[in-house]
C-alpha cells in the first residue's frame, strides 16, 4: 500500500519518552517482534531492541565484551541467523568478522579474517565493506571492493574461497 508508519523515531516528540536515544543511524536487523539497531555514536556504542508495536527501546548490549576480548570498534556491517542466535558482525576497524552467541552472554570469537585476530594486528580484509550469512550453505560472503571480490567463508570447516570476481583486479 505504500503506506509508511514510524514504529520509533529520532524526533524531538519520540525522543524524550525513551530511555535510549538514537544518535546516529546504524545497522539493524528484524527478528520475532523487535528491530535490533545499532546505535554508534554513544559511547560505548550499543545494540537497542525496539519493540516493533510500542517503539519501547531497551539496551541488548553493547560494543565491549564482558571479558573486553574482541571488544569492537566499527562496525561495518551485520547478519542475523535466528535459528542458532548467531549475530556475525564485520569489524572495520579490526578487520574481521565476529560471530556474537546471542543466547550465550554474548560470547565473541573471530570467525573470518585473513591473518591473526588480535587487538593490535591489521587483517587482510583491508577493505570490507558487507557481509551476508548464506545461511543454506552455512558461510559468510565477505565483500571486498577494493580487491573487486567477494570471498566465502566456510564456517563448517574454515575454508576460504574465492566467490565472486567483479573483473578489476590484478590477476598477477
């Protein structure tokens, strides 16, 4: 119908009935009932559940790990797989992407990347822009436009592989 409504917005009439403010637009994703937004600006950065009738908003949690392992920093990207819980998340800033275990307190652990994952390590995913959790072949596609590719990332068995060439890059 083209009919648009909105369910929790950043006006100044919406804003001060909720306990979180949106500061600036992220990454979201829908799931049972709630959007799950991501917040970047406060600091530290956070994940809001909004609830898609009432436009209530809760903190789910936010960019520091509990055990400050893995804590991210820009976050460039995001899918949702409702099945397991999982939240795969591409960090610009470390280079990697994380798969976040939603039901587990939010336990991180790296799951693609090229190289070593640590706070003070630059990876090879030097320009990565998105990501998307091909959920039937059970890997994510990382894509890299500065290399003109998209890569898989086998999360059976860790894999990577070549998935897509846009034709730009350098084949020597």
């Amino acid at each position: 119908t083209g009919v648009r409504t909105a369910i929790s917005g950043k006006s100044v009439d919406t804003e001060a009935s909720y306990p979180f403010r949106i500061y600036y637009p992220g990454r979201f994703f829908v799931d049972n009932g709630f959007i799950y937004y991501y917040d970047r600006t406060p600091t530290p950065e956070r994940f809001l559940k909004i609830n898609t009738t009432t436009g209530e908003r809760s903190e789910w949690f936010n960019n520091n790990a509990p055990d400050h392992k893995y804590d991210l920093r820009v976050i460039a990207s995001l899918d949702y797989d409702p099945a397991s819980g999982s939240l795969f998340v591409l960090d610009d800033a470390l280079d990697a992407v994380f798969k976040i275990e939603t039901k587990n307190a939010f336990k991180r652990s790296p799951v693609a990347s090229n190289g070593e994952v640590s706070e003070s390590t630059q990876l090879n995913l030097s320009s990565a822009t998105s990501l998307n959790w091909d959920q039937a072949q059970q890997r994510l596609l990382v894509t890299n436009p500065r290399e003109g590719t998209i890569n898989a990332f086998d999360l059976v068995n860790g894999n990577v592989s070549l998935f897509c060439n846009f034709g730009v890059q350098d084949p020597n």
